[in-house]
C-alpha cells in the first residue's frame, strides 16, 4: 500500500560525541566530526558563529551546527530539519551511514534526539477527523497528555500526543498551510520525537527491521483509534477502519532523502551573486540608508518562500 507521496524522512537529528575516552589515545576534532558527516567538500562554506545550551562556540553550515567549548569538552552535532536536507543534499553519506557509526561505538557517541517524520498525502489522516475522534475518546493511549494548539490568524492546528520534556512525543500538523502549499492538496505530517535512549533503540531496530515496521509499531504502541461499541472494556474495541488503513503504510521501507527547500544559501546566492550589481549601483547613488527605507517601505508582499525561511531560521 506504499505510495511515493506517503515517505519517511529524518527532520530532526543531534548526538554528542566524546573528544577523548579514557584509556585511549585519539582526540576528536571538529574536522573529524566533518568527515564523519561527509561533509568535506572544500566548497562548504562553514561559518564560526555563536554557541548555546553551554557551549560557547559553533561551527555552522545551513542548519548543521557542530557545538564545541563547553566545560564538559564534548561535541554536539545538531541538525535541524532544514539540516537534515543539507546533510542529503551535499554528503557523501547518507542517514543509515551515520547510524550504523554510532552504533559501533556506543561509548563515545550519545544520541540525543531524532525525529521521524511521515509525510501523509493520502488523506487518511485529516486534522478534522483527528479532533472529532479525540474529542470523543474513541481512542485509547499510553499518553497522559493530548492537547490541540490552533492558530487565531490561520487555519493551522497542531495536534501533541506526550510532552515536549519527555522522551517521546507525537506531533501531527497541516504541513501544507505551514509551506503555503494548500493548493497542492492534502499533506499531513506526522512526526515521532525521540530523546536519548528512545532514539538509540530506534536506529538500532533498524539493524534487523525495516523502518516502516518500527515507525508504525511505536504509533500503535502509544496511541490507537478505535471504533466505537456498547462494551465498556475499550481494550476490546476494534481498531478504526481509517486508523487501520493507515497503519498499512508500515511497508515503507526505506528512508527517503528529500529534495532541499529555499534556504538561505539560495537567497544569499540571489542577493550577492545575481543582484549584487544593482544593489551595489543603486547605493552607490541613493545611499545605504535610502536602499534600507525603500526596502521597508515597498508596497509588494513577501514571497511565501521568503516568509518561510524567516520562520525557520528565526525559530532556530
């Protein structure tokens, strides 16, 4: 029942590594954790930028950020989602790669979060159908919290199954109104977070197990849908007929490395490298200050690409 539009794709990935373990005589660098990531390529333009969470300083390349100088001399490698796609777009590796790295040496890496997503353009899921049900209980779940956040000036809303502290957590949203894309039809995303032992027993299932398998058999672990009936036991209530056929996208098998969104090498390449000219003029006989109040003052509206990236970039 796997269909090309329904995908599994990694949208958040972080683990710390160890400069040195006792006992041994290897130091890992920053340029170490480079070339385990696969990322070598001399036309990478990294960036030595701020650090956060205690570490002091970060090496950063288009959502991958290796975090270094903390009292704790660890690294910490953070992608974000718009990361993830970087680390698909321009490695030499892929997901599995660096799984199969850290599992091999437990005692000097730590995962620290992953997400997986699942792309849903089939519409099984809908929002709406996902409130009604949940507002009338016909469920049953291992989570203690289930809330509904919307939005006062769009029609978004973002279901959470768990708490964002704990370990593991749901979230499910209309990624088509976050993209601007309605008009491209239904695309629901439904991602499981996963901190730290959870994420590790994750990619280690993956050894011997497909992902789908994995990915729909935490789902139903913590939460199912179910038909309502007159008996009183719940745990004898048949799964719904959309919850089930929902659940058949467990043949997935593979992850899918996605294609980048705008970012911000795509707008600094515009800005520099195909504008730079007319930019450059247009100060050289207006001045800086009268570029930057025209800019403010233009009557045309944001590009949705531009106002995603703002969001993005902003939000990390």
């Amino acid at each position: 029942m796997q269909d090309k539009d329904n995908i599994l794709i990694v949208d958040w990935f972080s683990f710390t590594t160890k400069i040195f373990v006792e006992g041994t005589d290897f130091v890992y660098s920053i340029a170490d954790i480079i070339d385990i990531l696969g990322l070598t390529e001399s036309n990478l333009k990294w960036q030595n930028i701020y650090g956060m969470h205690g570490y002091k300083d970060r090496y950063y390349f288009d959502g991958i950020s290796i975090h270094y100088n903390s009292t704790n001399r660890d690294l910490w490698v953070e992608m974000s989602g718009a990361g993830c796609r970087t680390f698909e777009t321009y490695s030499k590796f892929d997901f599995y790669d660096i799984f199969e790295i850290i599992n091999s040496d437990l005692k000097r890496f730590h995962i620290t979060r992953l997400d997986i997503a699942l792309d849903d353009r089939s519409e099984l899921l809908t929002l709406e159908n996902l409130e009604r049900e949940t507002s009338l209980k016909n469920y049953r779940s291992r989570f203690r919290d289930i809330r509904l956040e919307k939005s006062f000036t769009s029609n978004a809303f973002t279901f959470y199954y768990g708490s964002m502290s704990s370990d593991i957590m749901f979230r499910i949203y209309n990624k088509a109104v976050e993209r601007n894309r309605e008009d491209e039809g239904s695309w629901v995303r439904f991602e499981i977070q996963m901190r730290n032992e959870r994420a590790l027993s994750f990619i280690q299932q993956l050894t011997t197990t497909n992902i789908g398998e994995i990915f729909f058999g935490v789902i139903n672990h913590y939460i199912s849908y179910l038909k309502p009936s007159s008996d009183s036991n719940k745990a004898r209530w048949a799964l719904a007929d959309w919850w089930s056929d929902f659940l058949q996208y467990s043949n997935i098998t593979r992850l899918t490395p996605c294609e980048k969104e705008y970012n911000f090498l795509n707008l600094q390449n515009y800005v520099i490298n195909q504008s730079g000219g007319a930019v450059q003029t247009y100060i050289k006989l207006c001045g800086e200050d009268q570029l930057i109040d025209d800019l403010k003052n233009r009557s045309a509206r944001l590009n949705p690409k531009y106002k995603t990236l703002l969001d993005e970039l902003q939000t990390e």
